[in-house]
C-alpha cells in the first residue's frame, strides 16, 4: 500500500501528562528535540491546562517557548478553553487541539462540564486561532468506550464528531481513550464517522490496553484514514481515565505502517535514541495507573 500517512507524536503531551513524579522541562525539551530529529512533523508538546487539574504539564509555558520552533514542524498545544488558547498562542504554538468527549460522565471528570459546556468554551479558542492562523483538532475522547460508562455509540461519536466541524476544527481525533476498542468496533464507529466527515480530516488516537492497536490501525487504513497518533516509548494514559495504558508506541506504529508500503521519512535510530529516553523518563517518574 502507497501513499502519505502523517504521524502526530502525542508523547510528551499525552505521554508525560499521566506521569506521576517530576519531570523537568529539561527533559520534556530533550524530548521533543530528538523526536524532531527522528524526522517527526507533528509533535504535541504539552497541554495548557488547569495544573490543579494535571500538574504534570504546569511547565507548558516554558516548554512551548523552550522549544527551538522550524517552519517544517508544527509543535501544538492541548488546550481546554479560551485562558489556555491565550496562552498557547502567546507561547508560540503552531497548532491547537480541544478536546471533547463522546461520553458525558468523562467530560464531566476531565473538563468539569458537560458536553455541551464543552464546546461552548471551544468557541472563542476557534475564534483566537482563525486570527492567529492556526490550524485546529478536536478530539473526540471515548470514541469506543468510557471508563465510567462502558461501551460507547458510534452515533454518539458522530454527533461530537460534527459539532467540533461545525465550530471550526480541521481534523476530528477520535480517541479510544481506554485501548478496549476492538477491530470491529472500531470499524463500526469509523464507519459512522465516514458517513459525515471525510477520511483526510480523521486521525485516529488509540490506547494500547488490549493490544490490538495495530489491528485498528489496519482497520482505519482499510478505510481511508491516514492520520494516526503515537507515543514514543508507548506513553501515556490519562489522569482521568483509570484502567487506560499508554498509547500507541511509536516505534511499533512505524514498523508497521513501513511494513505496509508507507515511507515515513524518519530516521529509525534517533527515532530509537528518542524511545529510550522516553522510557527512561516513565521509569524514572512511576505512572499514576498502571
Ligand atoms: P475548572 O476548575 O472547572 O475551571 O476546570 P475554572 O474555570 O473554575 O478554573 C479553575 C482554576 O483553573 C482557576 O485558577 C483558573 O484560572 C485555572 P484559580 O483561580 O483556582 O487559581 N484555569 C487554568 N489554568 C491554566 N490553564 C488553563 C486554565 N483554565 C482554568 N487553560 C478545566 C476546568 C477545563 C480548566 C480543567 O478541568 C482542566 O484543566 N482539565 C484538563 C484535564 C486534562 O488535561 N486531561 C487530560 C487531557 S485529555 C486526554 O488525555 C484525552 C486525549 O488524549 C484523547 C483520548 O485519549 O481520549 C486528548
Ligand atoms: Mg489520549
């Protein structure tokens, strides 16, 4: 199989968020530098987010600014409203990301509002990258399923899938947040989507929990998508989602996509050279749920 995939490296947002002891920024830039020099074009590099709420990405100042920024990559920034927006702007982001969930119970654990609350605070932060010129994801969390309320529709994940189009975001994430999502599932829920959004503005963010992210992958393909995220090291998790492993390793996800016939275009040593550290760094700092 030929043609373009883009690999997002949400490690050191995703990945680094849900560790438990320190990390200094330091480290978090090393990070990114050896991530950008394995040849990765899309990096989330940290979140502006509420640090009462996840203190690990308190530094997301200092991280964005630290970052030596170059025209050929996009380093974005998670964001929850218009204060984190503000910031991320002023911090140099290149790219945003909201993040709405399809279920209502995680929407209240993670952002302390409901849905519908959630997409209202989306609003302005649309508003301040249209001006700024930057380009906008929305995440669709529990896309398959949620910690709190099991399996979710797919018609649920269509129906968030098209508000965040409606306000403005170019690409839609849906998220297996929990990794449980199986390769029918998943194709039942991509399959929903498809019917309203178009393949090139769907990336795909899988959890690693069943081991069967690859398998998704597959599915994903099969039908059209060509965005996929990752984590170097297979980081990750989120505070509010107990019983979630890391994502998708990185490594793992070039392997097979090379396997398939894609050319990536990243060097496979450092991208290794970046792995290791990042395990270093989850070794060092112990997970909060693992
Ligand atoms: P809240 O407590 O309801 O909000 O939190 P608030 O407006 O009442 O503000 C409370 C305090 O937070 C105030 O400070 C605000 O200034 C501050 P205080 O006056 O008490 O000192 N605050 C902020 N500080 C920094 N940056 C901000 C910001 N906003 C408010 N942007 C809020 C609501 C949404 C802010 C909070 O719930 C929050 O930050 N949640 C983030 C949770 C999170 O980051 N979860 C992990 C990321 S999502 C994820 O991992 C899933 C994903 O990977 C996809 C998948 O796998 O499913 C993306
Ligand atoms: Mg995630």
């Amino acid at each position: 199989m030929a043609g373009r995939v883009d690999i997002v490296e949400v490690g050191p947002r995703d990945g680094l968020q849900n560790e438990k002891g320190a990390i200094d920024t330091p480290s978090k830039l090393r990070l990114i530098e050896q991530l950008t020099q394995a040849g990765l074009r899309r990096i989330e590099a940290t979140a502006f987010v509420s640090p009462k709420w996840v203190p690990q990405m308190a530094d997301h100042d200092a991280v964005m600014r630290g970052i030596p920024k170059r025209p050929d990559v996009f380093y974005s920034a998670l964001v929850p409203n218009e204060k984190g927006a503000q910031a991320a702007i002023q911090a140099g982001a290149q790219a945003l990301a909201v993040f709405a969930s399809a279920s209502e119970t995680f929407a209240r654990r993670n952002t302390n509002c409901t849905i519908a609350e959630s997409i209202q605070r989306f609003v302005p932060v649309l508003a301040l990258a249209d001006a700024a010129g930057l380009p906008v994801r929305g995440y669709v969390s529990c896309a398959t399923d949620c910690p709190y309320e099991g399996e979710i529709a797919p018609d649920a994940v269509l129906t968030i899938a098209r508000l965040l189009r409606q306000i403005g975001c170019n690409e839609i994430a849906v998220a297996d947040t929990l990794g449980r999502g199986t390769p029918a599932r998943v194709r039942a829920m991509l399959q929903t989507v498809l019917s309203d959004v178009p393949a090139h503005s769907i990336a795909c963010h899988f959890h690693d929990t069943g081991g069967v992210a690859l398998e998704n992958v597959d599915v994903a393909l099969d039908l059209g998508v060509r965005i996929f995220d990752s984590a170097a090291g297979g980081l990750g998790g989120c505070p509010y989602a107990p019983g979630a492993a890391g994502n998708l390793r990185t490594g793992l996800l070039v392997q097979h996509l090379t396997g398939r016939g894609f050319d990536l275009g990243l060097d496979l040593d450092r991208l290794a050279v970046a792995e290791d550290f990042a395990r270093q760094l989850q070794t060092s700092a112990n997970a909060i749920y693992r």
